[in-house]
C-alpha cells in the first residue's frame, strides 16, 4: 500500500462519516482486486445487471428472411390469413 493510500483512509478513519460508509470505503481501498467479496462501491446497479444476458444469434431461417424481403411478406402474409387456423402459426 503506497503512502498516499494510507495517509486517505487514515483521514476517512477520523472523519464524522458513519461506520458503515467508513467500513465500505477501506474495504474499497484495501481487499485485493481478485477477492469474490466486493464492496458496495463496486457492485453494479440493478439495471447494469438486468442487462446482462446471453447474446441471441439470428437463425439461418431468420438471415434468409431479412435478405429476402420479398419472401419475408409472403410469409407474413401466409401467417396472417392462417393465423389460429393451423397450429403454430401464430407467433
């Protein structure tokens, strides 16, 4: 730890801040980067996380469509009149 590190959590140590602000900003300062335990600091928020997800890739059926906008209609067109009428039509 480099001196300029100590000498900042010396001063936050002797702040009015409250005891769970202080304990989260050492922990910040001196956990190794590589710990599984994070300080809130370093958590991400709630939409961060919610926008995480696996990347969903385009099927061959799908590429051959925005391609083929002309076959694309058709389908479309196809759905809609047999929509309900045969299973699985309807997406």
């Amino acid at each position: 730890m480099n001196d300029k590190i100590f000498q900042l959590i010396c001063k936050i140590l002797d702040s009015d801040l409250g005891r769970q602000e202080k304990t989260e900003i050492v922990k910040f300062y001196l956990l190794p980067r590589n710990t599984p335990v994070k300080p809130i600091i370093e958590l991400p928020d709630e939409e961060q996380i919610n926008a995480l997800g696996p990347v969903d890739q385009p099927s061959a059926h799908d590429l051959k469509r925005k391609a083929n906008p002309k076959m694309a209609g058709e389908e479309d067109a196809m759905r809609g009149t047999l929509h309900g009428v045969v299973e699985g039509t309807g997406k």
